[in-house]
C-alpha cells in the first residue's frame, strides 16, 4: 500500500484525554487543516447553555473555523445572534472569525461523538 498525504490512519493518532470531559484524535494536514474526532461527554455542574452569559465573550468562546459532522449524541452551539442544536448524521459549517464566535454544549446524557476538520 502506497503512503499518500491525503491519508490519515487513526492508529497513528491515538485518541488522547484532553480534560475531564474531552477526548480528542488529531491529524495536521500539510493543507492548514486540523482533522479530528472529539468525544465530549456532558458536564454535570453546567449552567443553562441557553442561559445570559454575563461574562462573554469570556473563556470557553471559540472563533475558529470547522466543518463538523455528528456521529452520536446531541450538541447545541450558541453563537452571539442565535442556538442551533445538532445530532447524528447532521453537519455544521461555522467560519473563522469573532463574528462567529461560538461555545458548544452538550445535550443530555450521552457523550457526543463527532468529525470536524479546523482551519483559521
């Protein structure tokens, strides 16, 4: 089998705990783009995601690009105008930039398990 840059074989990246509630597997394309699957379970002392956040745009807020596409579980993403929930099988395009800024949760008790390639 012939090596290619467009190939990224997940037992070369292993999945790896990036805190309590994040598990991430990640491939640098020699493209810009980050490629990636992300376990994220539920935290269980988060406050209302659809609550007024008097410290945005504080930490957590995120203002990087992804294409994102939902295997398991369920997501909501809030942005400054607006929430949008997701779940298997849908896709997300949020891009770069403060104008896009968003902050995900998860929804429920299972864990989310998703796709989503990162670009500035």
């Amino acid at each position: 089998m012939t090596d290619s840059p467009y190939l990224f074989r997940a037992a070369d990246h292993p999945l790896a705990q990036a805190n309590e509630r994040l598990k991430v597997r990640e491939a640098q394309s020699g493209f810009g783009i980050a490629l990636r699957y992300q376990e994220r379970a539920p935290d269980p002392n988060a406050p209302d995601p659809n609550a007024p956040d008097p410290n945005a745009p504080g930490p957590n807020w995120c203002e990087t690009g992804h294409s994102i596409f939902i295997l398991a579980g369920r997501i909501q993403y809030r942005f400054d105008t607006h929430t949008v929930e997701a779940g298997p099988g849908d896709m997300l395009h949020i891009p770069a930039g403060p104008e896009h800024r968003h902050k995900p949760s998860v929804l429920g008790e299972e864990t989310v398990r998703y796709f989503l390639t990162e670009f500035g």
